[in-house]
C-alpha cells in the first residue's frame, strides 16, 4: 500500500519512534524507457532499469485491468549490466510492441534516498518504505515523498492497523500514482482536473472482483482531484471530486446484492454521503456564481463561495477523510461481505451476467418514474435524476464488456446524458431558491436573476424529449 505525505511529515515520523532505529538505506536511480509514442505507458506496461550501488535490475510491470496503483502488480526483474535494457524473445515488452521496440528510448529517471525497516503489527511482518526524491524529465520535475507497506507475513489487516497508526502520528494520504505515471505526466500539460478514467472489466472476472475493480477507480479519480483541492483548488476539480463521490456511492447501490446482509458497508456508505454533502455547498455557490450578474450581488456570492471552500479545505483535511479512503479500501479488499455464505453466489457470479440484470433493473426505474415528466413536482423529477445518474453510471462502468453492441451503447448513452443534463438543469432551478435564502439575499431585486424564472416550462419540455428517445433507444446489453 502506498501512502502520500509531506517532508516534514516524514521527517516527525522518523522522529517519533514508532520505527525501529536503524534504517536500510540506498540511494536509488531508475531510468524509465518507452516509445515516443508512449505505447507501453499506454498498454499499462512499464520498463526500467534502476540502478543502486553497482547493481542494476531491469523491472518490467504490467498493471491488470482497472488496476489503480494501490496494490502489487504483475512484474518480471532480470539482472543487467548497464543502463541499456534488454529486450530480446524473452522479453514481454518485445512481445507487446513487436518491431515497434526499435523505438524505446529513456524518457525520464527517478532519483530517491529510500529508508527502509522491517516492522512487527500485530504479528504480521510489514516492510516500512520510505522514498524521498524526484522525478525529472526534459525541464520538468516532481517531487516524491512517499511511504510504501508491504505485508510480508501475516494478516493484511494489519496493513492497515498499521497505516491508522503512522495517521495518529502525522497525516498520510492514500497514495493512487505510481513513480512511472509521475513521470509520463511531465511530458503532458499541468493538470487541475481529473475526469473519470475508462474501467476496465474482463467479462471472466466475478461481480466481486468487478465491483473491487469499479471502486477503486472511484478512490482514484477522488484523490487525484482531492489533492487539486488542497493545493491550487478549481471549480472543476471541486465538481470531479463530487463526481468521483457520486459515482462510488452509485457502485455501492449497483452492487448492493453482493453485501445486502452484510452491515459493515453502512458506516463508509454514511461518511461518503456526508463528504459529498461537505463538498455540495461549495458546488452550489460555483453554480449560483456563474449566472450572477456583476456588482455588489456577485460580490457577496464569491465571498460566500469562498468561505465554503475554506470549509472543504478543512473538511478534506480532516483525519475523518483519511481514515475514510483507508476504511474503504480495507473493507473492499479484506471486509467481511467477501465472506458472507448468504450472498456467495451472487459475489461469484460473472460480473457479465450481473452487469446484464443491473443495468436491466435501472432502466425499469428510469422508464417508471419518468412517465408522467412533465407532471411531476422537484422533489419526485430530482429522485427520478438520481436513478437516471445510477443508469449512467453502471452503463459507463459496464461499457468495457459490451464492446461488440458500441454503437448501441454510444446511442443508450447520448440520450441518457441529454436526460441527465436537462434534469441538471431544473435541478439548480429548484435548489436555487434555498441557496439564495441560505446567503440571506432573497431581498436583494438582482436575486430574480438567479431564479431563472421563464426557463422551467422549456427544459421540462426538453426532458420529456430525452426520456422519450432514452426508452426508445436500443440497450447495449441485450
């Protein structure tokens, strides 16, 4: 497990003597080769020689579908004499690439001083790692202050125990980047936003593994804008933030089946409704600001949004957060629903056939609540919104097993997206009201503005539409 913190954080950790005295140390360097191109990056693969002392190892990893950096990967190390890598018939590179490895050159290199101890938690044995460095390519660098735990005797829950414990101490943060994806991001523009990346699901895995594989991109997509948020914060990055929430909140309700008996997912299904609920007023403000006018209402609108994002800052500061993204990947990894009898069968299912019957039993919903559109009040179109949000989400999950019906997904999922915009849209007309109230400024004659009085009948006319061609449209998984 790897864990992100600050110099001075290690610095106290190394001070605190919860670790054994006397460190391993090694300066390190790893040279990172690839195509151009970056074929092997964009194969999931890495290739490096990393040089400590006069030893030198060739490490070549591939990450497995949907896999987000948080745990081992398959890797394969030979022993080499130089900087040069060797890529003949032995090698999975020159399998994967062909003659395109004619092309593989350095592209950038990782120096680090790492610290290493051998711990003992609660009988297991944990290998302690701690990197400090960076990462340089061309005219570009980065930083790197991590830890690494590596369970190499006894429970895993003791990985995490310990992980808790290093957390009471100084704050860590799950740590979601590898060494190479630091170093194929300096070649690429400065990044203030993370959308959701494609999830990759083999149609052999089980629901279980599915869900685990779907979860953890979430996670992912959370704390790469997570950490936007703490440093240069952006609108965007705030509202990929609420996304990646939402869209794990959304898994947990697709894949209910597989823990319904099991109590344990109330208390993370809990706090990550109470953290997207941390981070909605600070969205709202972002909305609201955009369709104010200028002067002395806009004024007191950005001073409201930025006092609401001081409370995020604060929020995702919290030990709370922490211990909330080690909560929640401990119980996906090693919680108690993987054992539960009573829902066995529906964990090993192939996740193929539970993806079919969930998506199945969505659009239902979806078809059901939006018959009478038009008609209906905020609070019924805003359950019919999240049901909708639901649909879309496990389409986009599921998307990777259904390759062969693309065009019939792409269509399904066009005219789910117009649903979700307009519903969207009349959604902030309907919160509008409360925001406004919530600042103190309904008395304000600039406020009507914000209301957006006269659009109500057309964007429920153009909802009807969308759910109108949505049910019309052909499902992808049948």
């Amino acid at each position: 497990m790897k864990l992100d913190l600050t110099g001075a954080a290690a610095d106290a950790l190394e001070a605190a003597g919860i670790l054994p005295q006397t460190p391993k140390i090694r300066q390190m360097r790893a040279v990172y080769h690839d195509t151009p191109e970056q074929d092997l990056a964009q194969a999931g693969v890495s290739l490096r020689i990393r040089a400590a002392g006069d030893e030198r190892i060739q490490t070549v990893k591939a990450d497995g579908a949907g896999n987000t950096g948080l745990f081992a990967r398959s890797e394969w190390e030979t022993p080499v004499n130089g900087d040069a890598p060797i890529l003949d018939d032995t090698s999975a590179v020159k399998a994967l690439l062909g003659d395109r490895i004619q092309a593989i050159t350095p592209q950038f290199e990782v120096h680090v001083e790492r610290r290493a101890w051998v711990v003992t938690q609660d009988d297991a044995e944990i290998e302690v790692v701690l990197d400090r460095g960076e990462v340089l390519g061309g005219d570009r660098r980065d930083a790197i202050c991590e830890l690494e735990l590596e369970l190499k005797e006894g429970a895993p829950a003791a990985l995490f125990a310990l992980a808790r414990k290093i957390d009471d101490i100084v704050p860590v943060r799950l740590g979601v980047l590898t060494k190479a994806e630091r170093g194929y991001r300096l070649a690429e523009p400065v990044r203030s936003v993370f959308k959701a990346e494609p999830v990759a699901l083999d149609a052999g895995m089980t629901a279980a593994r599915g869900f685990q594989h779907i979860a953890q991109a979430c996670l992912r997509q959370f704390r790469l804008n997570e950490a936007v948020l703490l440093t240069d914060p952006t609108p965007e990055a705030l509202h990929q933030a609420r996304v990646a929430l939402r869209r794990l909140r959304s898994a947990f309700s697709i894949f209910k089946p597989l823990f319904s008996v099991e109590p344990s997912a109330d208390p993370l299904r809990e706090d990550l409704r109470w953290l997207a609920g941390e981070l909605g007023h600070a969205r709202d403000l972002d909305v609201l600001l955009g369709r104010a006018p200028g002067g002395a209402l806009h004024e007191r609108i950005r001073t409201a949004r930025e006092e609401a994002y001081a409370h995020v800052d604060a929020a995702l500061r919290s030990g709370r957060v922490r211990r909330l993204m080690l909560d929640l990947t401990q119980w996906l990894t090693d919680g108690p629903w993987l054992l539960a009898a009573t829902t066995q069968d529906r964990r090993n299912e192939p996740v193929r056939d539970f993806a079919a019957t969930a998506l199945e039993r969505f659009r239902k919903a979806v078809k059901k609540q939006g018959r009478h559109l038009a008609k209906m009040d905020d609070e019924t179109r805003h359950e019919l919104r999240k049901s909708a949000k639901k649909l879309r989400y496990a389409s986009e999950f599921f998307s990777s097993l259904f390759e062969a019906r693309r065009r019939r997904y792409q269509n399904f999922v066009g005219a789910l997206e117009e649903l979700q915009d307009q519903l969207g849209a009349l959604n902030d007309l309907a919160t509008a009201p409360e925001v406004i109230s919530r600042l103190g400024i309904g008395d304000d004659p600039e406020a009507d503005a914000l209301l957006g009085k006269g659009k109500r009948k057309a964007l429920i006319g153009a909802a009807a539409e969308a759910y109108d061609a949505l049910v019309d449209a052909k499902r992808f998984w049948l």
